[in-house]
C-alpha cells in the first residue's frame, strides 16, 4: 500500500467529525498574555485534557467503532492507559462489552480509573507493545472488534477532529504544537492542517518514535523510558500517522525529561492546570526553546491529556512556599 493510500486527509477528518458530533466534548481555548511561562509571545492553549475520560482518545475510539460497528464480542484494545479509558468510556456509552490490556507501566491512576469503567481490565508485559501483542491473540480467539490506539485510518481521522475544531475557534494560526506517542494524533491534526499551517511534532528524547523514522524514511522501533512512557510509550509510529505526518511535511523536535516535568509544573503554578507529562510534553517545546516561533508566529500548543496524581505538583508548590 502506497503512502498516499494510508494517509488521513481532510475530508476524512470531516467524516468524523460529523460521525462523532454530539459524543464528545468541544473543549475550550484559552489565549494567553505575553509572558505567560516566562515566554516573551502570546500563546494560545487548546485544553483537550477537558475531553471525556481526561485526554483526547475518545474522538478517535468512538469514530472507529461508529464507523465499523460492534460485533457480539464486544471491543478489544491495548493502552498505556488514557486510550483504554476512551474505549471503556465508548462501550459503556454504546452498551457493548470490552477488554483491555494494559502493560504494568500504567500509572495507578489510570488503572483505577479504567477499572471504575466496569470493563474487564488484563496487566500484561512492561510495556504497551506487549498489551498489544496479547491484545491481539485476544480478539484473533473472540471475534471482537479491535480499536487501536492509533494505527488505524478511523482513529486518526477521529483525532483529526481536535485540529479541525481548534481550526474554528482560533482563526489564523501559525503553528500547532503536539505531542506524540504512536502518531494518532499529530497524524491527524497534520491531515486537517496540511497546506494551511505548520504542525510541530513534539517527543521526549527517550521516545523518538516520528524523529526517528523520519530520519530513516519509515517507522522504526525505539527504546521506550522516561517520564512520559505511559502515555507516550509506542515502539513504533504508527503507518497511518507516519505517512500523514511525513505527507504534511510535520517537523519534529525533542525534549528531554527534565523540560516536560518543568512544563507541567509550570502549567500548575500559572494556570492550576493538573496535565500528565505526556499531557505537558508540547507545552515543553516553548519552554525549553527546543522550538523557538519566529517573532510575530501564532502558536497553539495542545494539552492533551490529564489523568495524572497532582499531588507532587501541589507538594513542590507548598516546599517553594515554605
């Protein structure tokens, strides 16, 4: 299959959102000051980590199942955590079973909260390329529907949607900054921008998963570590977001670290936004001048996910005061 072929494009992306529209939230954007962050620009936040289920997940999940339609075994998935959420939310919208692995790499958080969901939750391998492979065995046995967490062509189209709904509340914008884990999202934010602005992809440095197949022209494993793992922590970019991402001409930078964790605490301390690190790794661009805006550009920066544990935030926040 060529690359054109797996790419998202925008009039996929409007499939979705008409697909989906009235099952997720429009969440909100907030424009901020110069200065905000220490940062010498003006700064516009899209907050997708007000989404349903705390990240922007459901978009895709509920595009891929309302589009493919639920067999009687229900849905299988694979997550570190906030796609599993999106897919226990999906069933229990939609009144259908579902099963998901996740690797022990799960924070707590996210564990307990999918287990909130009444879906049948299976701790499996370190990592989520090991949820994957059981995943995989599972539905290959059941019959059930497997909903990706990014590498397939309805989810990405589905997450898509942040972009384009991004695209009607801030009119004009320069560059959209997002984080990136297996590519779902920065793939289809990519499809609906292509040609009209510029979509930086942002990774820790532990996990290059675009960076490095943009470099070797195609996906590639990495080695998967660091503090945004659970939320980040694909091996491998997905085909569908590689292709799309590579087609848009998405430009890549990386963060260590030390800057996304500095980045979320900084997103507590200005706006008392609880982000997760994966949630606060694009925000880390600016912060870190792995990304520096030429003077004049209009920046938006995606915070998409929060389903974190706030209280070292609020911990460093009472050890600075004292």
């Amino acid at each position: 299959m060529d690359a054109n072929a797996q790419s998202v494009h925008r009039d996929d992306v409007e499939t979705a959102a008409s697909r989906i529209a009235g099952r997720v939230r429009v969440t909100p954007v907030i424009e901020l000051e110069r200065g905000a962050f220490g940062l010498d620009m003006p700064l516009a936040l899209k907050l997708e980590l007000l989404q349903h289920t705390g990240s922007f997940k459901p978009r895709g999940a509920f595009n891929k199942v309302l589009a493919a339609g639920a067999p009687a075994a229900g849905l299988v998935a694979a997550s570190g955590g906030n796609h599993g959420l999106a897919v226990a939310h999906v069933a229990r919208e939609l009144g259908i079973p579902a099963e998901v692995f996740v690797p022990t790499s799960s924070t707590p958080v996210k564990l307990a909260r999918l287990r909130s969901y009444g879906v049948q939750v299976t701790v499996v391998g370190d990592y989520y390329a090991d949820a994957l492979a059981a995943s995989e065995d599972r539905a290959a046995s059941t019959g059930a529907l497997v909903v990706h967490a990014y590498d397939q062509r309805e989810t990405v189209a589905g997450q898509g949607t942040v972009g384009r709904e991004l695209d009607h509340q801030l009119v004009g914008v320069d560059t959209v900054l997002v984080a990136v884990g297996g590519g779902g999202l920065v793939g289809g934010i990519a499809a609906w921008y292509a040609g009209h602005a510029r979509v930086v992809s942002v990774e820790p440095e532990r996990i290059p998963t675009l960076a490095a197949a943009l470099v070797a022209g195609h996906p590639v494993d990495v080695d998967v570590s660091g503090v945004a793992a659970d939320s980040l922590g694909a091996r491998r970019i997905g085909t569908v977001g590689f292709a799309t991402a590579q087609s848009a001409m998405v430009h890549a930078v990386l963060v260590s670290d030390e800057a996304i964790l500095d980045a979320r605490q900084r997103l507590w301390d200005y706006l008392r936004i609880a982000a997760e690190p994966g949630g606060a790794t694009a925000l880390a661009a600016l912060t870190s001048g792995a990304y520096v805006p030429n003077p004049g550009e209009r920046v938006a920066v995606i915070i998409c996910g929060g389903n974190t544990d706030p209280s070292d935030l609020i911990a460093k926040v009472r050890h600075s005061a004292s």
